[in-house]
C-alpha cells in the first residue's frame, strides 16, 4: 500500500510501471499496489490533492525564502487566451507550478505512504488478533464418528 500510495502521489505519467517495478524490487503485493494510485489521485481526489500539493509546496518554498516570483493564476490563463501573454512566458508559469506542485506532492505522498504503511500493519494485526480470538471463543469440532 505505501509503495503505491507514494509513488500514486506524484505528478507523472507512468505510475502503474514504476509501482509494478518498485514492487517487485521490494518483493511487495502488486495487486493492492497498483489499485492505490487510482485511490489516492482518482477522479473525485485528484484535483483537490494536487492543488493541495501546489499550495503546501509554495508556502513551504516562501517559508524558507526560495518561492519562484512567477506563479500561475486564472487571469494568466485568460490573458494566454486573448493574445496578452505569449506562450513561453505561459511554459515558465506552468514549469515552476509543475515543480512547486511535485515539492508538495513528496511531502504529501511520503506522509500518506507512512500513514497506509503502518495503518496496514496495525489493521493486519487486528484483524490476525480477533480471527485467533474468534477461534478460541468458538472452537470448531470435527463430528464425531459413531
């Protein structure tokens, strides 16, 4: 889960091969690895997540003085649209947002990956403690023969 978590974080294409060869690498369970990218950027997610990415990424870099003065905003998209603003200076806002976005989406994605991690192991060891529980409360007993 964490491999795919993680690596489902980041904003690239690709995610499926990279988790496939980072798991069996790591010798890990492929199939819940591959599903969690779809969980953790799908369709209802994946807007929300990146935007949080990009906005956690820039107050990060501004904390530390290294934020890029150029940034993308919705009034750049309408300028690029009437002819005000060319599409180099566009490339460069969207270059420094893609960055700023894949600082957040490290963060962010190796927090996620740490929190499935250890949430995996704790629910694995749960669920292994009621099954033994279970089995102790109510012993199964072979039928008798006559």
């Amino acid at each position: 889960m964490a491999i795919g978590t993680f690596v489902g974080s980041l904003p690239f294409f690709g995610h499926v091969l990279s988790i496939l060869l980072i798991s069996l690498w790591r010798r890990a369970y492929i199939p819940i690895a591959v599903i969690m990218p779809f969980v953790v950027t799908g369709p209802l997610t994946i807007v929300p997540f990146f935007y949080a990415s990009y906005q956690f990424g820039f107050w990060l870099l501004d904390q530390i003085g290294l934020a890029p003065p150029i940034t993308i905003h919705y009034v750049d998209i309408q300028r690029l649209f009437h002819g005000q603003i060319g599409m180099a200076a566009m490339g460069d806002r969207l270059w420094h947002a893609y960055l700023i976005t894949w600082l957040g989406s490290l963060l962010f994605g190796g927090a996620l990956a740490i929190i499935a991690y250890g949430g995996t192991l704790w629910g694995w060891r749960l669920w292994v403690y009621w099954r033994l529980r279970h089995r102790h409360h109510h012993p199964v007993h072979p039928p008798r023969s006559p």
